[in-house]
C-alpha cells in the first residue's frame, strides 16, 4: 500500500527546497545503503506530492535492522537534518525506516541559520545510536566518491526544476540548491567524527 504526501502549496521558495531535500536525501540515503523509503513524484486528487510505502508501526529498538538505522545517524547528520524525531521513525514488517526529510540540507533554513547550525550536532532523537554504530554510519558516508554525491545532487535539483512546481525556483535558485547542498554535504563529512 501507498502512502501520499502532497507537497505544500505556499508561495514560497522554501517549498521547493523542502521538495528537494526530500528527495536528495531519500536517493543518497538508499544509494549510500541507510533505511530510507523511496520516494516517488505523482499526482493525486489534482495534487502533486510524494508517493512513498505506507508504514504502519512505530520503530523501536527490537527492529530487524537495528544496526542500519543506529548507523544511520551519522547520514541523519551529514544532511543537517533537524528535524530528526523518534515519530520520524516508522516500521513495517519489522523494518525500520527514517521519514520525513524536509528540514535537510538547505531547507527551511536561512544563510545565517546555517552556518550557526554547521558545527553543530542536529539530530533531536539519537536513533539508538552508540559510538560504533556511528562510525560504521561515518565509513559508509566516507567510502563515496565526491562525484556521485554531486551527481545525485545535480539530477535532484534538475528534476526538481524541470517538474516546474514552485516557478520561485528559477534556475539561479537551482544552482544554489547544488553548491549550498555540496559543500554542506562534504563540510559536515570532515568533522562528522565530532558530531556523535
């Protein structure tokens, strides 16, 4: 079964970045292995937003993979996500998955806001998480190439764009979208270590 989440409909920037880190983070979760769902763009009721798959129990630490989502911290992390919540984490059939990504990377944040936050551990639940779990949660993150992360940045935001949504995000808010999405990624990948 289905689950599907409308995009919101303010006239506003941010709404397009929300959209965009949705997605950004669900693609380089699963391309980097974390438990996020996959997360698709359609259309319902004359309403476009996010297909996703329906879970209907709340994770807890009896999960079958446990250790995935303790690693998965350090993703949580990387991505400036501060909205990370114990409701924000759902199961199904004793899997357990990380939703609601819209408050990553630049989403919903301003310039300034961001660099108070940079140095900063984000995350508001812990996932269960100890210092090894972390770190195998910081190998993963560390074992990809700088081009794959940038690509997957790129396509995102160029699908983003192409969908025509939000017509605030112009090609100028597009390529912003890229660097500033970039250079948080590999910022908080240097000093991810700290943020545990």
């Amino acid at each position: 079964m289905l689950f599907f989440k409308p995009f919101k409909s303010d006239k506003d920037v941010n709404v397009a970045y929300e959209i965009f880190a949705e997605l950004v983070s669900s693609r380089l979760g699963l391309y980097m292995g974390f438990p996020l769902l996959e997360l698709k763009i359609g259309e319902k009721n004359e309403r476009k937003g996010f297909f996703m798959e329906y879970l209907s129990e709340k994770a807890d630490e009896n999960v079958n993979n446990i250790d995935d989502l303790k690693s998965a911290l350090a993703f949580e992390e990387v991505i400036l996500n501060i909205d990370l919540k114990e409701e924000h984490v759902l199961a199904k059939d004793g899997k357990g998955y990380i939703i609601d990504h819209g408050h990553s990377f630049l989403a919903w944040k301003p310039l300034y806001y961001i660099h108070q936050l940079i140095d900063k551990k984000v995350a508001r639940f812990n996932l269960w998480s100890d210092t090894d779990s972390f770190l195998n949660g910081v190998e993963k993150i560390k074992s990809i190439d700088d081009r794959e992360v940038k690509e997957i940045i790129r396509y995102t935001a160029e699908d983003v764009y192409s969908m025509n949504y939000c017509k605030l995000f112009t090609e100028k808010y597009k390529e912003e979208a890229i660097d500033l999405s970039f250079r948080i990624f590999n910022y908080r990948r240097s000093i991810l270590t700290r943020l545990f």
